[in-house]
C-alpha cells in the first residue's frame, strides 16, 4: 500500500475485504476478489476527481469551481496517532465534491472531459469508511499467459501497461483512460473473466480510521 496522506492510502483488493466492503449492498457494481464477486455502493452525490500529475494549484481550483452547486467534502477520522481531517479542496493529487442530491452523469461527463482532470468516478461507500476507484488496476499473469497477451487485451481498450520496482515482478498494472465508458472497475472484471490472469484487482483510494 502507499500512503498518500496519513488518512488516505491507495490499496489493492487483495488487502481491502478486511475494510468491509464484501457486506455492502449489491446494485449491480462489482470486482472480482480472486474469483468471488465483490459489490460496491455508489455514492451518487459525491464526485472523486483526481488531477493530471503536476497540474498547477489555480487550475485545480478552476477545474473545482466550475460547478457552484458541488463543495468540497470534509473528512474526519481519528486514527491512533490524532485527529486527522481531509477537506477534500483539492491540495492533493485528487478531490471530493459533494451535492445535496444526486449529481448528473451531464455533470459527471463535465469534469471528465476538463484539461487536467486524469479520472473521474462516483466515491463508494464500505461502512463507516469511504472507498474511491483509482485509474488502474492490477494483474497477475497465469503461468501459461504471456506479457504480449496483456499488452494486446490492454490496447484493444486503449490502456498502458506498466510496471512498479516493489510489486511482485509476475503482476502488472493496467491504467485506463478517462474516455472507457465502463470504468476501471467494470474494465477490471471484463480481463479477470478472460481467464488469462490469477486476479485482476481494482486499486481504491481508502478513505478510513485504521491504523497503518
């Protein structure tokens, strides 16, 4: 897992049914935990928004006050350390909004589709806590699937293969553009159902009040 801020980490499904969220309502959305179905609740009123790497703080600001009926949301955890508060105005690589009510996918398309905004998607809730679907997912190739096979199934949906130096060298991630219409999560399940790999898990921001 890496840490983002001491509230906020990025973590991978293999880790995160301790969280909770196998117990949440089943609406449709899902992962695959190896080969058990995983749902998801989407908070509708709420919009994870995470930025292009180095994008200057006034635009992020921009980018946030485009639409005036959204805030930002506010988060508090106490962890073992102290109190700890998210503010959700965008300081970070990413940004949670909030609305009264349920925000449009005219909205959600809106923030998608603006210059410096890497991913958007709804946040998910997991109990007390709150969950939000990064860009990427991860992969573990079966003995009998080869790199070219991932790298051929990764461009079909216009997605880049990469690696990082502190993961297993047998498991790969795979970062999905803004523009695929079903989503990193969606798109996650679509290659664990090829068959061709042992997991394909989401990464989730984890937004929650555990000890690190």
């Amino acid at each position: 897992m890496r840490l983002r801020t001491p509230l906020i980490g990025l973590v991978i499904p293999l880790l995160l049914l301790a969280a909770g969220c196998s117990k949440l309502e089943n609406n449709g959305l899902f992962y695959y935990y190896f080969n058990e179905k995983i749902y998801l609740t989407e908070r509708r009123d709420m919009l994870f928004i995470q930025f292009r790497k180095g994008l200057p703080e006034a635009r992020k600001q921009q980018i946030l006050e485009s639409a005036p009926s959204l805030h930002p949301w506010t988060y508090h955890s106490r962890m073992g350390w102290g109190d700890n508060t998210f503010d959700g105005s965008g300081d970070e690589a990413f940004a949670v909004l909030q609305s009264g009510g349920r925000i449009s996918r005219n909205t959600f398309h809106a923030f998608r589709d603006m210059d410096g905004v890497e991913s958007v998607s709804y946040m998910l809730g997991s109990g007390d806590d709150y969950l939000a679907a990064s860009d990427n997912f991860a992969v573990k190739l079966n003995a009998t699937t080869t790199f070219n096979q991932l790298e051929a199934l990764a461009r079909q949906y216009g997605c880049t293969v990469y690696q990082e130096e502190e993961i297993d060298e047998d498991i790969y991630f795979v970062k999905v553009p803004k523009t695929v219409e079903m989503g990193m999560i969606r798109l996650s399940c679509l290659f664990h159902e090829t068959g061709l790999f042992a997991f394909a898990s989401p990464a989730f921001y984890y937004f929650g009040g555990f000890d690190v």
